[in-house]
C-alpha cells in the first residue's frame, strides 16, 4: 500500500491530488472550518472517489466530479 500524503489545503494543485488519488496514495487535507481545524480524507478506490470529512462522505463516480469537488471545498491551490 502507498503512503499517506498529509498537506495542508491549498498547498497542492488539483492535478496533483488527482495524480495522487489515482496513484493510490490516500491524501490527508488539514483545513479549517468554523474556526476549527479537521482533517479530511481523500482516496480512490480503482472505482469511486470518495471525500471523508467529519460531517459527511462525499462519493464521486468519475474523475471531474472529484476534481469539481476539490475546487468548491477549497482543497486545493486555486488556479489563478
């Protein structure tokens, strides 16, 4: 099994966290909601993206819902 990626959000692209998912790799996003800090999950199963954070699990078929999702939760650098 792959290495577990801990960044913080923003630190990697988008590209770079769908590179990661889809190389296996379990990727931990620390963000801060509500004035506090939480960790979310990201990870690939060969089939279903799935998005763990501490209120809900997010599941994505395909590749541009997950990175649809990346963008609008803030995990990632933005694209400017």
């Amino acid at each position: 099994m792959n290495e577990v990626l801990r960044v913080a959000a923003g630190e990697l692209s988008v590209d770079e966290i769908i590179d990661a998912l889809n190389d296996g790799r379990r990727i931990l996003v620390d963000v801060e909601v509500a004035g506090g800090d939480h960790e979310v999950v990201l990870r690939y199963d060969g089939e279903t993206y799935h998005c763990d954070t501490p209120t809900n699990l997010h599941r994505h078929s395909d590749e541009s819902g997950m990175r649809g999702c990346i963008r609008r939760m803030g995990y990632a650098a933005s694209d400017d």
